[in-house]
C-alpha cells in the first residue's frame, strides 16, 4: 500500500510515515498540494491512499482534493484530510468535495490507524 502524506510539517510527516510503516505501508512525502499532485502524475496508479494537511503553502489541501477528485485518473483515490482546522464548515467542505475522512490535529496513533482502515476498508 503506497501513500502520499501531504504536510508542510516535517514533524508530521515524520510521525505519520512511521505510524504507517507498522501496518506495512509506504509512503511518499509531500511539503504542499501541488507536490502531492506531481507525485500522483508520475506514481500513477500505485498511490493508495493521500493524508493531506489543509493548510500548505503553495497549495492548500482542499485545492489540492478538489483538483484530484476532478481528475478522472486519481478522482477514487481515497483522501483523508488530516489537518488542525477544526470548523464544522471546513470539515463539510472537505466532505462534500470528496474527502473520504477528516482527522483532526493532535491525534494519537491508534487513531490514525484506526481512520485509515475504515476508509481502506470503504473503498
């Protein structure tokens, strides 16, 4: 299982990719939307799943969902944004233009975990 993490945070990514690593996933790292775009061009089909930050430079998580679940190549990649906007319009925003799961910052580990696997397990 291949995923992209999407967070201009260097700690976050960190964190994530050794939460992801103990369940057998690997991952490629991305510092905004745009980048985590360019990694699904050239990776193609084998991304799994996207972790996206909401608040990125360059560009932001939910332009980044937007443009990927308009891109018939990638549009049933599931995406969870995993991010520390916390406002119950953001979070139906993110739904409603396609995000699969909505985690928010801090979490724990299990929880992540636990996130993914129901989206895995949806899709």
């Amino acid at each position: 299982m291949n995923v992209i993490i999407a967070d201009d945070s260097k700690v976050v990514r960190s964190i994530v990719e050794k939460a992801i690593k103990t369940i057998g996933y690997s991952s490629f790292q991305a510092i905004h939307g745009g980048e985590a775009i360019e990694i699904l061009e050239k990776m193609g089909g084998e991304i799994d799943l996207i972790l996206m930050d909401w608040n990125m430079p360059v560009m932001d998580g939910f332009n980044a969902l937007v443009n990927i679940k308009k891109n018939p190549k990638f549009s049933s990649i599931p995406v969870i944004m995993l991010t520390s906007e916390s406002d119950d319009n953001k979070v139906k925003m993110a739904h409603d233009a396609g995000a699969a799961g909505y985690i928010r910052k801090p979490f724990t580990q299990d929880e992540l975990l636990d996130n993914i696997q129901q989206v895995i397990n949806e899709s």
